[in-house]
C-alpha cells in the first residue's frame, strides 16, 4: 500500500544510523542543510567492531562535537595494542604515543560497547537536525540516466513512502541492497579471505597497567585472536582463521570458538576459570566471514558510499569504524561544498573524496598484508597462504588499480610485481622496527622510525591535530595534483 503522503525533499539522505552514516549526516547538518536518516534497525542495537583508533576519538569525534560525551561515557581507555606475532614470539607493545613515557593529549583511543558508542553518534546527529527515521527499511533508490534523486522507503507503519535530495549517501554496511547502484558488485580480497568466530566472556585477566586496556591479539597455527577488554566484568573474544574452516565454525560455532581459544596459551591463561557472559546481546556465539572488499567506484552522480557498504579490510588493527568515519567525513565535505554555493565543481569535490578514501583504505590494505607476512610460519597452511609470495597476480593488479599508485606515492606501484616487491619491503620495514623495541629508550618509539607505520597512520594524526587544534600543525598539501584541501572547520573542501 503506498501512501498518501507527498515526496519530501531534503539536501541529503543518508541510508544507516552506524558511525559512518551518524558522521556524513551530522556534518552536513552542521552546515545548515537539511538532512533525513533512515535506519532499519532501532538504536541501541548489537554491533561488532568495539576497537577505536585515536583519530575516531580526538578527531572525527571532537569536530562533530561529542568527544566531551565520550570521555564521559566510561569507555576503557586503550593507550595502543599488544602482540605475539612475528619472528618474536614474545609479546610487544604497539603505542599511540611518540614515545613511551611521554604521551601526548590524544595518544589514547576507548575500547567501546558498539551499541552505546554508535548511539552518542546518532543521538548527536538528531541533536544537530538530522531528521533520523529508526526502525525504517529503505527499499529502493530512486535514479534516472542523469543521476540518483532519493529513496524509496518503508515507514515504521508499514507505509512505503519516496524521499527526494540532491544527495544519497549509503552508510548501511557490509549488508547493503543498495550499494550495487554505485560500481556494481564488490571485488572481495581471496587474501583476506578469513572466517571469525567470536563471542564475550563475563571478565577475564588484563595486562600490567598502563596497559590494561590494551587489544591483545596473538597469533597461533590457524590463525590469530582478539581479546578486547571492554569493561572490568566483560571482554570480547575472537579467533579469526581460513575460510576453509567455514563448514566446521558454522556447523558448530560455540563449540569451535572453545577449541580455538584452547589452542592459543595466553588467551587460554586470560581466560581461566572466567564463564562466558550470559546477559543479551553478549550471549551470543557470532559468525562473520568474507569481510574484505573494496568497490569499483565510490561515487556517482547523486549518490556515494561510505564505511562498510563502500569497503573493508580486515579486523586486525581495528580500521573498521576509522574507515567508516573518516569516509563519512569526507562524503560530508563534498556535499557540503556542492550545497554551500561555493562554485566548486561536483566531479571535482566527489573526485577529491573517492582519492582520499581510496588513499587510506590502500594504505591500511597494503600495511596489512605486510603485516600478516611478516609473521613467520612455515608449518601452517594459514600463514604460509599469507606470504606476500602467495598474493594471486590478479589480486595485486586489482590493487594497483584500486590505489591508482597513491597508497604507496610511488610510481613503482605501477604493476603486478612492483606492487608484490612494495608488500616485502614493507612487511621487512616494519619488522625491523618490532624487533628494535626491546632496545627502545624512553625518548623514542621505534615503530614511528618506520615509514610505513608512520605512512599508514598519517591522515589519523591529521585528523587528531585539526581537532584538538583547530586545523593541522603543518600546512595541508593536496593529496595529488590540482587536488583540494579541507575548510577550517574540516567540515567541507576548499581550494589550498
């Protein structure tokens, strides 16, 4: 039954409620326009991904304005991460402070529960007028040859109902019906190609402050594991292993999940006499599997994709909800600059927002196989399909033309195999580093003497100095040639 109720017309309709959506809604509202959010699901509601990156918390979340809400939300604090992975099978510390004594203001991130995190976000998006529809399903866009000019979508009532805007934004996750609408269909990663298995334990064993609200991952035979302190009485547990163990997880997943907590010693110790959590959501044995995935485009014409429905990586350096609110953000920037008037051209600003998003998902992708190839062992099948050496030639090409050369600025990305020789280089770059750390002094970290690491989280400090300070430190360059640069307040681009 369709309703009676005409088109309504706003600037803006963002499809999901999650960080990125929450993000791209409340900064064009922000600038004054008009802005409607539909989301199927009503808040809170469950959500894995409970790791933040400092440039979420300091950054993103200081210039929409909610950091004051989180630092009062009770959310651990997490001063970076802790490791046994690589030739070292001792443990070492990955920091977000330059060095480890001296810590800045924003070297610390929070080790959220998605629910209340994702609900500060949506929460302030109404509170700036965000027109925000829970419990509401959108069902189809609506577009002609020219362009996309809203949505159809389905009110809490049952009522179906047509929303028009000058722009669509999809923020609605790895589930999206409606991302096919931008570049067709998802090119997944076969090196990522993983199956996790996770669930929550009702407390657990934390490291020796200040590290106690440190992720702990370590790598095992078949895989690697999570282990995320998110409160002194909860802790989120994951094993993350080849898709070819699929039949088994899915067949059985709580009784895999136990065998492979098992098969890890630290995790096992941690874990000791600790029941798993009983009370909803975090009753639940999950399943979550081919999650590493780009798209071919990121914007058309009236329409642009953002956080998990435009692209994912992989779990293991926590670059989900980063990705999704630095994408949101720099949706927000190029709607912003076609809304406010300001005579920039709509290619060019959605052309500046599908270069940088694709700049940081390539240099996290890249980081990250480096990362897994570094780890050495040769017994297991999971680690040795996870040698650089192993990566299809039709994957590294793919790659190349996701970047187009810019993860890496340098022009020997220019193929297959040059991309391959890049990967190595990296992954030895970065190894090197994790095995300076024992000998590190307490005026220097190491891991930001290496050019990929620091490469990989440079937009991320960006980000945490224009929030804590109004703007970067250094004066911002455009990312390519004739590209733009962000407004004072980051909420939109300008020419630099």
């Amino acid at each position: 039954m369709s309703s009676a109720e005409p088109p309504q017309d706003f600037d803006l309709i963002v499809v999901g409620g999650g960080p990125a959506g929450a993000t791209v809604s409340a900064a064009v509202a922000l600038h004054g326009h008009r802005v409607l959010l539909v989301e199927k699901e009503t808040f809170p509601r469950y959500q894995i991904g409970e790791s933040l990156l400092p440039s979420t918390v300091h950054g993103v979340c200081r210039i929409l304005g909610v950091e004051d809400e989180m630092a009062d939300a009770g959310f651990k604090p997490k001063r970076g991460g802790t490791f046994r992975w690589g030739r070292n099978r001792d443990p070492w510390q990955f920091s977000f402070a330059l060095s480890p004594r001296l810590a800045d203001p924003t070297s610390f991130a929070y080790q959220v529960e998605r629910s209340r995190f994702d609900a500060i976000l949506l929460d302030n998006a109404r509170r700036v007028g965000v027109d925000v529809r829970e419990g509401c399903r959108v069902t189809g866009v609506l577009a002609d040859e020219e362009r996309v000019r809203g949505v159809r979508w389905t009110g809490r009532d049952g009522e179906i109902r047509e929303a028009a805007a000058r722009y669509v934004v999809d923020a609605s996750g790895n589930g999206s019906r409606i991302h096919t609408h931008v570049g067709g269909k998802r090119i997944h990663s076969d090196f990522f190609r993983n199956i996790a298995v996770f669930g929550y334990f009702a407390g657990g064993a934390r490291l020796p402050a200040p590290n106690d609200g440190n992720i702990f991952c370590a790598a095992f035979d078949e895989g690697w594991i999570w282990y995320i302190p998110l409160r002194d009485d909860l802790t989120s547990v994951g094993a993350v292993v080849a898709r070819e163990h699929a039949e088994a997880v899915q067949g059985d997943p709580a009784t895999a999940w136990r065998r492979l907590i098992d098969a890890c010693p630290e995790v096992r110790g941690f874990l000791d006499g600790v029941p798993q959590a009983t009370r909803a959501p975090y009753d639940q044995v999950r399943v979550r599997k081919d999650w590493s995935y780009w798209k071919s485009q990121l914007w058309r014409p009236g329409m642009a994709l953002v956080g998990d429905a435009a692209c994912f990586v992989d779990p293991v350096l926590s670059s989900g909800v980063h990705l999704a609110t630095y994408g949101g953000l720099l949706a927000a920037r190029s709607v912003n600059g076609c809304l406010d008037g300001g005579g920039l051209d709509e290619t060019r600003l959605f052309a500046e927002f599908e270069a940088r998003y694709r700049h940081e998902y390539g240099l996290f992708h890249e980081f990250l196989v480096s990362f897994y190839d570094m780890h050495q062992d040769e017994r297991s099948y999971f680690w040795k399909a996870r040698k650089v050496t192993n990566v299809r030639t039709t994957e590294l090409e793919a790659f190349v033309e996701l970047v187009g050369g810019l993860a890496s600025g340098d022009a020997s990305l220019a193929g297959a195999v040059p991309a391959g020789e890049r990967l190595t280089a990296v992954a030895d770059d970065f190894e090197r580093a994790v095995r300076r750390l024992p000998e590190a002094d307490d005026l220097r970290n190491p891991l930001y003497e290496s050019e990929s690491f620091r490469q990989v989280f440079q937009e991320g400090t960006v980000l945490q100095e224009r929030g804590l300070f109004g703007g970067p430190l250094e004066t911002e360059s455009p990312l390519r040639p004739g590209g733009l640069v962000a407004s004072e307040d980051g909420l939109a681009w300008v020419e630099p």
